[in-house]
C-alpha cells in the first residue's frame, strides 16, 4: 500500500481554514506565529466601560497555545484552567520524579519565661557542631539569686496559692518535690513543715499563722479610724467557788440562774447581756471550781475587763489567785467586788489586805484597783458597780468594725436533739448575719438561725453579742476562734484540719472488761495497768474538763486513759466501744438511753452517771485506792413519757403520762429527763390512775404523776423512776451492786 493518494473519490476537497476560531469556541492565540492578533472591546477593558486594558496572557482565564475544548469549569463563562507555567519534566528510568529535598530543621517557639526556665534546669546547653564535628558544651551565666520576700503561710495552703505568694511558676514547685521524692499536684495542700521547707528553697522568709490570725490581718490592713465604731465591754466574772459570782449576775440580770445548777456551783460558762442606763454591757460567767481551769482561761482571753468577785467572810482563796494571774496574763483592767458583806462575820479589810499582798492595791488607799462592797441576795451597791463598769470601759474606748467579716470565739458548744449541734458564740469583730457561711475550728457551717441569751430570735449580731448559732455540721470545740469567710476556702481548710485530726485520734485499744467494783481486787493481783474511759457530757466545756483532769489521776500502779470524749447521751455507739475496749463509761449530766442501758446489761459495761465534777473525781480516787464499798445500791424501776400536762390548782402541774417500761411507784425518786440530759431530780408527790391515788402503775398504762417541787414538765419529757437500797458490803458484792447514781 502507497502513501496518501489524495481525496476519496465522490467527495469535494474541504475549504481551507481560516485560521479564526470555530462557533462556540473562545478565542485563543496560535502559538508564537499564526492566529489574529488581538483587539479590546470597544468601550473598555473586560471590566466594562472605562477598565484598564490587558493583555491575553495576563486576564483571568486565559488558556495558552496548544490546548484543546474541555469541560467548562465554573467562574468565568467558557474559560479552561490555565496550564501551568513549567510543566515538571519526564521521569527517566530509574530515577525518582521529584527530587527530594533536606528536612529544614524546626525551631522551637519557646517564649521568655520559658528560655529561662531552660536555663535554670540545664546550665549547659549543648548544640550539635557543624559539619560532623564534636559536640561543643555552651556554658550559661548563674541565674541571679532571688531577693528575699517575706510569706505568710497558713494550714492547708495548696502548691498553686504558694506559688503566687512567692511569685514563681507553680510547676517550679513542683519540680522541687519531685526531686525530693514528693508527687503531688498543683491543687494539692501542703503540711506547714513541707510549705515552709519549700519557701524557704526560693529564698522565703516564712511567719506561719492560722487561717482565721491571717483573715484578722487582712481585715486589719483595711481598717480606718473611720470604719470603727464603739461597742460595748465584755465583763468576765471571776471567783472562787461559791463566793456568789453567778447571784451577783443574776442581782444584775434580775434573773435566777443559781438556783438551776446541779450543786449549787457553776460549771458551764454563760454569757449574758444587759442594758445599763441605755448602754450594753455583755457579762461572762465562768466556773470557780478547780477543775475548770481551762474555762476561766478561755473567759479572761475574750473579755475587756475581769470583775473579781471574793466573798468578804471568806477571804482570798486558791481559785482567786489562779483569776488574778489569768487576768493579768490577758492585760486586762480588774475590778474587785467584794460580796457577802450582809453576813455577820464579813471582814472587807481583810480582803484588802490579802489582795494589797497580790499585787491588787485599792484605789482609796493610793492603788490604782477599785474595790466596791456589793451583796448580791441584798442588791446593794449593785449600781455602784455598773458605774465603775462603765467608767472603765469608757477610759478604755473599745471601738470594732461592724461592717467587716464576723470573727470571734467560741464560749460553748453542746448537742441538742431537736435543733442539732449548738454553740454558743461571742462575736468580737464584724457583723454576723444569717446565710453566713464561717469556720469554727475544724467545723463548717452556715447561720441558719440565731437566738441571744434570753432565746429570742435574731437576724444580726454586732460586735459584742453573745448569740447561739445553728447551722453547724459538728460540735467545735470550746475556745475555737469563729471566722466568717467564703464557702470554697471555709471547706478546704476544714477538710485539711479534720483529716489531720484522723491521723492523730487513731489508737489502739485493747485489754479486758473491767468495773469499777473489781479494780481494787485486780490490783492486789498485778492485773491491771490501765483504766480505759469513755466519757460523754452534755457541753462541750464539761467533757474538755473531765479530758483533762482524769488522766492527772493516773498512779504508778494505774493510768487512766481516756478513748473518746464526746457530747450527748449516751448512744448504742458509746457502749460498743467501751465493750470493745473494756472501758466504764462516765455520764456527765447525761443519761444513756433506753437501747444503750439494755446493751450496756447484756456486755456488762458499766456507766457511772454524775451531775456534780468532783464527785466524779472523788469516785475515782476511791476505785483506784482500794476504798469503793458498793454499800448503796440504785434499782431502776421503770420510765414513761409525758403526753400532756394539766395544772392542777394547789398541785402545781400534773404529767399525764404513758408508762414505756417497768413501773410507776409513789414515793420513788423520778428523774425528768429532756432529750437525754437529767433537768431535775426529785420525788413523785403523787399517782393516780383515773381520779384514784394508785400506789404503782404497771407498762401499758397511762396515770398522772406529779413531782415534788418542779413544776417545769414539758411534752416529750421522760420521767424514770428509781429506787436507792441500802445493802451490806457482803450482799452488794454478791450481787454485784452499783454505787448510788446521784
């Protein structure tokens, strides 16, 4: 076969063609040659009228030589992708497409702070050489030593609050511990010794302080002479036992207080205010007997002025001496009243001379102390006083802000079964107002309600005002600094306080049962070497004196211990502990109920119940030398509840009663009981069944009962009736008796 003859036969040769584009095509140029050169709209440039003119190859869309119809692709109508301008060369055989490029070597982002925390971990920084060199060691100045910045710390403080006191990044803190072997995390609290290590590394000076001493400086740099305002003086009232601290108070209060307490003596502290000529005066009574040190103490620390009271027919004792040095140590004005004077054998020069030798020097012999003779049953020289009260308040100018966060002290604290943890609160500073949220030495809590001394409900509390507040979520103890602050703070120190208090109240106990009754015959035999206690009070104050003046009775032959120390009745809870730890329980003004008694028979633990301080102390002493003779014994006969009173016109108030357990009998002695604490102790006067006198009423049945002298009975109230029999010492050890229950 030839080459291209020519045109197929019957077929006219094609036209020559122009060389314009086809209809419906773009115009496009013809390589470097041929094609029509190119003429701009008339009008303009492809912008519309008036637009710049540009040439072919530098519009938008313009397709080079060479390239053939395709696809319309979206922009600009009938317009192709421009070819690239280098098209890549042919891959040869053998060799890759595109030649591979040497990574370049990335440069850290590293800020300032960061260079220079570099620099601290590594003082050496090492580079590569180049060209295949050794590695060449580039040493960096010292970091400059920091200055000396003064922190304060405080218990529980966290690595982030740390790390912004001392102005360094946390995870430098963090380091720090982790070279010491300590992981912990920015949030994590730090024990003051690890807190002060720390600082000190970073060139801290450290004053460690409690967290409520550290809201007290933080207020204090606030305060103005203008934001202070004048409150009224704190009295603490100071004596020996029984030289009429609590009648003068209530001579003054024109209340009786004295006549309710078990003994006759004070053995709560109460605090109690009173108008005087339109002026507030807020009075603390605090006990006289030796055992409530502890008290009297935390009375002359949250007072302005200490009101000494000494019976003028008895003259200086022990416990006047302790209230002189406890008030001195506080640097606090004294006043000396001197009571009883109504009394025949009164000698107030004496007192005046016995005090001049303590350091106390009347004013009217050249002294600077006054001394006024009051008598508390007679009212007299009561106002007097009131006057020297106030005139050594004035000179004193007692100022406080009213418009800072609550803070104060906490005088007493007790359980209630109706109304939770109570505790009785002086405020100092501030104003305390409901909702508040505040710390009171390991517990939380927020104001729910407010009541002052004589019960009443109150919205606020300035400074000066002693108030119960309810809202807590355990019972703090007595002498806890109060302090109003936010939520978040307020329960992370608590957490912190109370797991530390977990560490340190972990005990062993162990060691068999023991009575009372059988310590003397086991200590002939060498068989006992410890007596535990557990002891349960009704305020807090009672239970912390009783902690403390137990174990001082402790011999070579016997140690007390005590294994918990706690507020309320005696629960189910109480008496497994001491079953487990063969431990006596001491009752302090409360009663074990109904459940705990049965469980107490059945393992054998025996409670001791005492409304009186040194019976307990004298009960004790007698178990340990040998001398408890259970001659007396104490048969417990039944209890019933109060469901209704009646007053009975020449009876006084009858107790319609239900009885719960065992009998009712006439003459017995009764206990009333309220929420578990013994409120009276006395006899029935009567007992009828109907209208009937009845001589004993059984369980099951209801009757009106009335007690001798007290007419006091509420709803609610539990009477048990007991009876006191007289055993011989052989009987009593047979039969394994208990000492009478007073």
């Amino acid at each position: 076969m030839g080459g291209n003859r020519g045109p197929v036969p019957g077929t006219e040769p094609r036209p020559e063609r122009s060389s314009g584009p086809r209809p419906g095509q773009p115009m496009r140029p013809q390589g470097g040659q041929g094609g029509r050169p190119f003429t701009p709209r008339p009008g303009g440039g492809p912008g519309g009228p008036g637009g710049q003119q540009r040439p072919w190859g530098q519009r938008p869309g313009a397709v080079p030589s060479g390239s053939r119809p395709g696809p319309r692709t979206p922009g600009r109508p009938a317009m192709l992708p421009p070819f690239p301008e280098k098209m890549p060369p042919k891959a040869e055989p053998g060799k890759p497409l595109y030649a591979r490029k040497p990574p370049q070597r990335q440069r850290p982002m590293l800020d300032k702070r960061e260079i220079e925390g570099e620099r601290k971990l590594h003082p050496t920084r090492q580079r590569p050489g180049v060209g295949g060199r050794g590695v060449a060691a580039v040493a960096l100045a010292p970091p400059e030593p920091r200055a000396p910045r003064e922190v304060t710390l405080t218990e529980g403080i966290t690595i982030r609050e740390l790390a912004e006191k001392l102005d360094v990044r946390a995870k430098d803190l963090l380091k720090t511990l982790l070279d010491r072997g300590v992981f912990a995390s920015i949030n994590q609290a730090l024990d003051v010794q690890t807190a002060t290590e720390l600082a000190q590394s970073f060139n801290g000076v450290v004053s460690v302080v409690s967290f409520e001493e550290e809201m007290v400086l933080e207020v204090a740099k606030e305060e103005t002479k203008e934001n202070l305002r004048p409150r009224p003086p704190v009295v603490t009232v100071m004596g020996h036992v029984d030289h009429g601290k609590t009648s003068l108070l209530d001579g003054i209060r024109e209340a009786d207080v004295a006549a309710g307490e078990a003994g006759g003596i004070t053995q709560h502290i109460g605090a109690y205010k009173v108008q005087v000529e339109g002026r507030s005066v807020v009075f603390v009574d605090t006990p006289g007997h030796e055992a409530f040190t502890r008290m009297r103490a935390r009375g002359a620390k949250v007072t302005d002025i200490v009101v000494l009271v000494v019976a003028a027919d008895d003259g200086v004792m022990p416990q006047t001496r302790e209230a002189i040095d406890h008030a001195k140590a506080a640097g606090v004005p004294i006043i000396v009243a001197v009571n009883k004077i109504d009394k025949p054998e009164a000698q107030p020069e004496r007192v005046k001379r016995q005090l001049s030798d303590l350091g106390l020097m009347p004013a009217e012999w050249g002294g600077d102390t006054e001394f006024v003779e009051v008598s508390a049953k007679q009212k007299k020289n009561l106002d007097k006083l009131l006057e020297i009260i106030l005139l050594v308040a004035d000179l004193r100018e007692l100022k406080a802000n009213p418009d800072a966060p609550a803070s104060g002290t906490v005088l007493e604290s007790r359980v209630d079964r109706g109304r939770g943890p109570v505790a009785t609160i002086l405020v100092q500073n501030g104003t305390l107002n409901t909702s508040d949220f505040f710390i009171a030495g390991s517990v939380f809590g927020k104001v729910r309600a407010m009541f002052d001394d004589r019960g009443r409900p109150v919205k606020d509390a300035p400074p000066s005002t002693p108030v119960e507040v309810l809202g807590l979520q355990g019972v703090p103890e007595a002498g806890d600094h109060f302090q109003v602050t936010d939520e978040a703070k307020a329960r992370h120190v608590v957490e912190f306080r109370q797991s530390k208090q977990r560490d340190a109240a972990l005990r062993a106990s162990a060691g068999a049962r023991i009575t009372l009754d059988q310590l003397h015959e086991q200590l002939k035999a060498g068989e006992v070497k410890e007596l535990p206690i557990v002891i349960k009070a009704d305020v807090q104050g009672s239970a912390e004196v009783l902690e403390e003046m137990l174990p001082k009775l402790s011999t070579d032959q016997v140690k007390l211990k005590i294994i918990s120390a706690g507020v309320g009745a005696v629960t189910e809870n109480d008496v497994l502990l001491a079953s487990a730890s063969g431990a006596i329980i001491i009752a302090f003004g409360v009663r074990p109920d109904r459940k705990a008694a049965d469980l107490a028979q059945q393992e054998n633990v025996d409670i001791r119940t005492h409304n009186i301080i040194y019976e307990v102390s004298d009960e004790i002493k007698k178990a340990m030398e040998g001398l408890l003779e259970p001659v007396v014994q104490e048969t417990y006969l039944g209890r019933a509840e109060v469901r209704n009173t009646f007053r009975v016109k020449g009876a006084g108030t009858v107790a319609g009663c239900y009885v719960q357990d065992g009998i009712m009998k006439r003459d017995a002695q009764v206990r009333v009981l309220r929420d578990g604490i013994v409120v009276y102790t006395s006899k029935l006067s009567s007992l009828k069944r109907f209208k009937d006198d009845a001589n004993e009423v059984r369980t099951g049945f209801e009757c009106g009962i009335g007690i001798a002298n007290f007419n006091d009975v509420k709803v609610g109230d539990v009477l048990e009736c007991f009876q006191v029999v007289k055993l011989s010492a052989a009987e009593a050890a047979a039969q394994g008796a208990v000492p009478a229950r007073k």
